[in-house]
C-alpha cells in the first residue's frame, strides 16, 4: 500500500531542468534575454501557431488579451461557469460584464446549442467575443464556435491553460491543435505547476494575427514601443538629429509589466521538450480510469477516453461525492473539485448572479471530483487510487 500523499496534480521537475535554470542563473540575463525568444518560438512550433508571447501568468495572458481585443466598460463577454475563476475576471479588469452561458453535462465544456439561442435572443452587437475553455484538457471544437461566432461578430480567446497538445477533429477530420490560431483570434495558456508544464509561474498566448501579436508584446511590457517607424513624437522632440536617439522609445499605451523571466522560460523550454511523453502518460492513466470504472454503476459520469483530450483532469462523477473525497483524504490520496460554478461565487451573486440560472453547471458541481492525473502517477499508485474509490463506494 502507497504511503505517500497522491495530489491530485503534480509538476516533475528533472535534473536537466535543474541544470538549465542554473546556466541562465550563471548568464548575462535573468530577464528580457534570449530564452524568452526561444521558448516563444518553440511554443508556437509546439501549438502551429504564427505567434506566441510569453507572460508571468495565465492570468496575465487573458487580461493581456481582452485589452488587446479592447474590451470596453459595458462590453458583454460569455464564457463557462466551470472554469476557473481567471477566465471570467478577465472580462471585468477591463470593466466589461461577465455573461455565463451552461455547460453540455456531458462533455462540461459549453453548449453551443444554449449559446447559440443566447446569441438568438439578442440584437447582433449585444455581444462581443466569448472565452470558451478547454475544461479538463478536451478541446472545444474552434470550427463549430467560429462559424457562430462569424455570424455574430464576435472575437474568441481560447481558454486552453488545461489543453498544451490537444487537439479536436475539424469537418475534414483533420486534427485541429489547442491554440494553433486557425479558428480563436488569440490562446491563452498557465505555466502554474498543476499545468502540463510547469515554470513556476508563467503563461503563453498565441495568435495568427500580426496586430494582435504586436498589441501584447506593447502591453506586455508597459505599452512601451521601441521601433523608430511607429513613433508618434518628432525626431527633434525626442532630442534627435535627422533620425530618433538610440535610447529613445515611446509609451503609446497603459500598458503592464507582465514579462515572463529567462530562468522561468529556461524551465518551460526544457519542460517543453517533455510534453509530448507527458501526454502520452496522461493518457495511459485516462485509460486505466476508464476501464476501471467502466462497469460500475456508482461512478455516474466520467471523462472518459476522447480523442485529442489532453487529459489535465480526469473527472468522475458520483452520488456521494463529499464522503468519497473524505475517504481518500483520509487515506492521503488528495483529490479536488474543479470548479465550483464561477457564477455563483460572491462576487458574481454580489452583481446580480442566482443559484438556478444555470443548471446542468450546478448539477455537475453536485458531484464532479477530480482524480489524481500526472505523468508521475506511477500504475500501483494509479491502482491504489481505484481500490480506495472501489472500496469507499461498494460500501
Ligand atoms: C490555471 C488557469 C488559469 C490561470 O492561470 P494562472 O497561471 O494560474 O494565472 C486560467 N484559466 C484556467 C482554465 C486555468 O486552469
């Protein structure tokens, strides 16, 4: 029997990684130096995406993006009540009304049909983009979502922190990669440890979209510009003479500083080189999931084996969720619940969100539990897992 706590999601941090921290340590740059280049490259070859920008966090990258597609106060954005909260506020930094719109309760991902008559049920205009997000690693399929999106004027930032390497078939059956710009105008991706790759802290966004890109290196860094031909003040007022001063660059814009360091990006560079592996293992675990529970009555839903699904959770559903989380806690397997709906958390009740508006959310949160899924889940701790729910629950 495994003695060793089991999270629910664990980094896996290797002695190269280790090492590569090291040498950018020992370098001329810890931060806006060459590996932040370098893990921007290798993330959008890693996506199929033109452009990626890397940033401190997850967070930063949607509120870098709903800046850069110029949320507005007032402006109307919908996304998925289970999620995490990062992916509503986004919308509200920039002062803009969160709209939550139900979930499909069988994939959890947001229903298209219930978004569809949403959109129906408004003047076009009434909204401006929507955040769908990747729940749990399985891809939202981006085609379906654009076309409506088209026919509503609407701008989508993909939420795809849970989904690095996942992908959904397209209407040609090809494989449409998480973030690889074809369909949403920008991807937002977290580096957080529980993430399939771990910087510490850290985030990527990725895009096709040239202004797009060039808007969030600006207000990634202070809406600071350093390049001579988008200047607005004159050579003479710069204090130049016949051409702008070297050291001279303009703020055009409000900007941040949401700058990723060269130690984090060294970490997700080597951590890169992993992710395919990760995957892969991630995978196998979804698997012996499945097949564990497949014949057993008591487990009422589960993630199940999807093609492309990038497996960051692995979510069952059961009738006594709150005693099988205490079960495994008490036998050091730490389990966790994603999400409570972010609708009905104060915040949102306190600006007019009720208990009822969205059902299938809420009937999830009843008794969705997130079992332990990381590379490093070794198989007897894997077994272990299962015969503690199949023990708790056959009671
Ligand atoms: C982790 C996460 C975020 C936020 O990422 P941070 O790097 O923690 O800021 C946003 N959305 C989803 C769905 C996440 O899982």
């Amino acid at each position: 029997m495994s003695k060793k706590a089991i999270p629910y999601g664990r980094q896996n941090i290797t002695d190269e990684d280790i090492q590569t921290v090291i040498e950018t340590l020992q370098s001329d740059y810890l931060t806006q130096g060459p590996k932040i280049k370098q893990f921007e490259n290798e993330f959008a070859e890693y996506v199929g995406s033109k452009y990626a920008v890397a940033v401190s966090n997850g967070t930063a990258a949607l509120h870098l993006s709903t800046l850069a597609l110029g949320v507005k106060p007032g402006d109307k954005v919908i996304t998925s009540p289970i999620t995490f909260a990062a992916s509503a506020n986004c919308v509200r930094y920039c002062g803009g009304e969160v709209i939550f719109s139900d979930i499909d309760s069988s994939t959890y991902l947001l229903d298209i049909k219930k978004l569809r008559s949403l959109l129906e049920a408004s003047p076009k205009g009434t909204y401006k983009g929507i955040i769908p997000v990747d729940f749990a690693g399985r891809a939202v399929n981006l085609e379906l979502f654009r076309k409506l999106a088209a026919e509503h004027d609407l701008w989508i930032i993909e939420d795809a922190c849970h989904a690095p390497g996942g992908s959904f078939l397209d209407s040609n059956n090809k494989q449409q990669f998480c973030g690889n710009g074809r369909f949403a105008d920008v991807s937002i991706f977290s580096f957080h440890p529980v993430k399939h790759i771990a910087c510490g802290e850290g985030g990527m966004i990725t895009t096709n979209d040239e202004k797009l890109y060039h808007k969030l290196l600006q207000l990634r860094t202070h809406g600071i510009v350093k390049e001579a031909d988008s200047f607005e003040n004159s050579i003479e007022n710069a204090g130049g003479k016949g051409s702008y001063p070297n050291w001279y660059m303009e703020m055009q814009d409000l900007g941040f500083n949401y700058r990723l360091t060269d130690m984090q990006a060294a970490l997700g560079i080597s951590q890169l080189t992993r992710a395919e592996i990760g995957l892969f293992r991630r995978r196998e675990i979804a698997i012996n999931y499945y097949k564990a529970f497949a014949d057993c009555p008591y487990i009422k839903g589960q993630s199940g084996i999807v093609e492309g699904h990038a497996y960051h959770l692995y979510v069952i559903e059961v009738d006594n969720r709150l005693g099988l989380y205490n079960y495994l806690r008490e036998n050091k397997i730490f389990a966790q619940i994603h999400y409570y709906p972010c609708h009905l958390m104060p915040y949102y009740k306190n600006i007019g969100w009720r208990e009822g508006d969205l059902s299938s959310a809420e009937k999830y949160y009843k008794h969705c539990i997130s079992l332990p899924m990381y590379p490093i889940l070794s198989n007897d701790e894997q077994q272990y897992v299962i015969d503690t729910i199949k023990s708790f629950l056959h009671e």
